[in-house]
C-alpha cells in the first residue's frame, strides 16, 4: 500500500516537472538554442578547457554554445615554437574536443605580428630574411597547420590585426619583408591548403571610421584579386561607452555591402575605467595597478551589474537586427574568472566582462541577451 503510494506520487512528480520543464523551457534558457535563428553562439577556450580539466567550464561549453575557438593554443608561438617543430597536441585534444560535441571549430590564427617568434623573420645570424624566405615559410607553415585540421576546422582566422588605427598596413615584419601582397598569399595559401574552409580577416576597432574604411579597402582588394575571404572579424572587445550601437550597426552594414559573412569574435564587455586612449585590444599595452583602476574587487555592484545588462542588451539589438549577416557571435571566455581582461592591461584586476559570473551562475547581462532574442515574440 505504502509503496503504491509511493509510486503514485513519484511518477506524478516525474510527470509534473516534465510538463514545467516543456510548458515553460525559458525558465532554464540555452545560448545557442534562443539563438538558433539568429546566429552560432561561441567561447574561446583555454587549454585546461578544451583538455577536460575545468569540468566546470566544460559543462557550460557543452550546454550553452555551439562553436569554439582556441584562445591560444593555434599562434604560431605555441603551435609551431621552434623551425622544424611543431606541437600540435593540445591542438588536436581542442579539435577532438569539438568534434565529439559537435561543434563548428574556429582557428586562430594563423598570420599576426604577436605571439609570433621573431626567428620566423631571421636567418641564423639574426639578420631579417629575404622576400622569398619568409613567404615559403608562411606558406609551410600554413599547409602544415591548416592540413593537419583539413575537414575538421571549418573556419580560419587567416590574417590578425593587420591594420592601424588610422585604416594603413600596420608596419609588421610581414608587411616590411614580403610587401603589401602579404595578405594576398596568405589567403591564397590557406584556399590551396583546405578548400572547403571558410576563411576571415580579423581585427578589433573596426569600428571606429578611419580604421574601418581601410579593412573594407583591403577587403576589397583581395576580391579584387580573386582571393578566396568569406568573412570578417569584428574582435568586440567592447568597453561601456565605445562602440556606439550606431557605429556598430554601421559597420555590420558597411562589411554586408560587401557581400561578405560578418561575425563577432572575440566578444567581451570591459566594466573598468580606464583613463588611457586605446580602445582596442593591442595586446602589448601594460599599464601599473593603481587601486583607483580596480575598484570592484570585492564585488560588483547592483548598479553596475544592471548597467552591464542594459549594455549588452543595446549590443544584442544591434546584433539580433542584423542576424542575416551576422553569422556567429563568439565571447572572448566562458565565465569571468578565466577573462584576459582580469590581467589586461592592467594585470591584477577584478574584471566582470562575460555572462557567467566566476561561479559559472548566469548573470543579469545573461537574461538581458536572453529577453533580446526573444522580442519578436513579445
Ligand atoms: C587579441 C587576439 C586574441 C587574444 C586577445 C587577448 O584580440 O586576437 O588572440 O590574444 O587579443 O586575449
């Protein structure tokens, strides 16, 4: 009797919570599926991340996005540290990591003036090598990384950061020593090396004129060209007051006149002052601890949570508005706790940029992008 009992009310309870969990599925919202309609919804992952270490983390890989990037394991310093060595484990846990959970796979990157050692510009004697040198070794070296991963990285960040702020070819050794083709072959190398891959140019600041006017000349000029580029990367490390949702709505629209894919890929919100000019991502830039510059390492408060929330929400506008050219929109971490923006570029702070606070718990910022996707509905 007791028994029945029993199991009368356990299968009304199992029958209960299946019908609030499907008459009300918002009350436990997953990223990628509010925005299945939308856009791919990513994280750049760390290698304790992508190696199954941080559990943690993993778990709300696997549950809230649908695409990855590597935030560093695929530059040149960690994938191919020395000339005739390449190291390519971690790199393959990431993409195994990927494949089994179905994810579309981002590489970055592989052209970029950081994270790149300087021997790739040296013969043995120091001395900068010559045109030739350098481009049979960005080629092997493309081919070799690009190859590897053939038919399973479905997209390369081909070229970072190769602009100035004022829209002119950064003065990069690549540029000094190939010319300004440099871009050209490097598209060219990454099309030969896996033709199916999508490729992109990636870079912050675009959004401001000057600098977008140039990515959309060099753009451009590469179609002109006939080169092979199926989208561009706006990086989105966004401050409070920089983009304005107008600038960034004007330049999703200026890169879609070009026909081309447009994603954000390196999504973060930083809610510190900061009282330098740069509103970029230059990741050299090192400025000292002063507690004037960290003043929520004991929290943040309300207020400014509810502000983060009002600044992503404005974003997400701009971005569910222009969801048939923006394809993905990738964050720069999982969770607070593992932000670049903790040690840049001031290190040492208490940073809040992300939707998951550091114990993995969705914030306010997390329900205000939520409520964005679903607007048509209200
Ligand atoms: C730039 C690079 C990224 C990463 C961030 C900071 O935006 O594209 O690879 O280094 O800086 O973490």
């Amino acid at each position: 009797m007791r028994f029945d009992l029993f199991k009368t009310c356990f299968f009304s309870f199992t029958i209960l919570s299946f019908t609030v969990v499907n008459t009300f599925p918002q009350v436990n919202p997953v990223l990628k599926d509010v925005f299945k309609d939308y856009f791919m919804i990513g994280a750049a992952l760390n290698q304790a991340q992508s190696s199954g270490k941080d559990m943690f983390s993993v778990n709300l890989v696997k549950k809230h996005f649908n695409t990855v990037t590597p935030e560093n394991i695929l530059k040149w310093e960690s994938v191919h540290p020395e000339p005739e060595k390449y190291n390519f484990e971690p790199a393959d846990t990431f993409v195994d990591f990927g494949k089994k959970n179905n994810l579309f796979i981002v590489g970055h990157t592989l052209i970029w003036h950081n994270q790149t050692p300087k021997r790739v510009f040296e013969d043995e004697q120091g001395n900068p090598v010559d045109r030739e040198t350098l481009l049979n070794r960005m080629r092997s070296h493309i081919h070799t990384v690009i190859g590897r991963y053939k038919g399973r990285i479905n997209g390369w960040d081909v070229v970072n950061e190769a602009l100035d702020e004022d829209g002119t070819l950064r003065q990069s050794q690549w540029l000094e020593i190939i010319g300004d083709d440099y871009l050209i072959k490097a598209f060219e190398f990454a099309h030969e090396a896996d033709p199916d891959a999508e490729l992109y140019y990636n870079d912050y600041s675009l959004e401001n004129e000057p600098k977008r006017n140039g990515a959309i000349k060099l753009i451009k000029k590469l179609l002109a060209e006939g080169v092979k580029i199926d989208g561009v990367g706006l990086q989105g490390h966004y401050k409070m007051d920089w983009p304005t949702t107008s600038q960034l709505d004007s330049t999703i629209k200026a890169f879609a006149a070009l026909g081309i894919k447009i994603m954000i890929t390196e999504l973060d919100v930083d809610v510190l002052p900061y009282d330098w000019q740069n509103h970029g991502a230059d990741i050299t830039l090192n400025i000292e601890l002063q507690e004037k510059l960290n003043p929520y390492k004991n929290g943040l408060p309300d207020s400014v949570q509810q502000s983060l929330a009002k600044r992503y929400a404005s974003l997400f506008d701009v971005l569910t508005n222009n969801n048939e050219t923006v394809s993905r929109v990738t964050f720069w971490g999982v969770s607070d706790k593992d932000s670049w923006l903790n040690n840049w570029p001031v290190r040492g702070r208490m940073n809040y940029p992300l939707l998951f606070d550091r114990n993995g718990e969705p914030k306010p910022a997390f329900e205000a992008v939520i409520k964005e996707a679903d607007k048509q509905n209200y």
